[in-house]
C-alpha cells in the first residue's frame, strides 16, 4: 500500500527530491504491518541512515517525530484501538 503519510516521493523531513529511500516507520517487527497499512515515507539518504538520520546514532527525535505523526495521520480515519491491535503501541 502506498504511504499514508505523503504523496510525492520527497523526503518528509526536508524535502529533498534527490536519493530517496522508503523507510517503514515501525520496523523490526512491524515492518510488513508498515508496508500492508501504508505506515512508510521516503526520506533522502542522510535522515535514512546518516548519523542525524532515523536509523542513526544522534537521530531518535526523527524516529519519535515519524511514529507520532504516522499515527496521528492514521487516527484521523481510524480509531486508537484499531492502531495499537496491528502496532501493539501507543505513540502519542
Ligand atoms: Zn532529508
Ligand atoms: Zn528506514
């Protein structure tokens, strides 16, 4: 499923155009929930796995920031409830 968070292929944190990547917002294992419910955003190369990048050293507010808004973006359609039975967590 496409993401629910984004329409163009540009990085979500800063709009880049340029080497983008799909990064699935909860991943290990919620990986395939992300990619079955759309929880994915394209971010460019350095906030993917920079060392400020989501998957980096010094990028945990990046990876909190995406959680939170992937489930705010989700609840305006869906309820809490139906979030925490395919994620098993609450971000907000
Ligand atoms: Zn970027
Ligand atoms: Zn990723």
């Amino acid at each position: 499923m496409k993401s629910i968070m984004q329409e163009e292929r540009r990085c979500y944190i800063c709009g880049s155009p340029y080497w983008t990547e799909l990064h699935h917002v909860y991943y290990g294992k919620n990986r395939k929930n992300s990619d079955k419910h759309g929880f994915t955003c394209w971010l460019c190369e350095a906030h993917h796995r920079g060392t400020y990048g989501v998957h980096g050293r010094e990028g945990k507010f990046i990876d909190e920031k995406l959680k939170r808004e992937c489930q705010a973006k989700y609840e305006l359609t869906h309820s809490r409830e139906e979030f925490m039975k395919i994620i098993g967590k609450n971000y907000l």
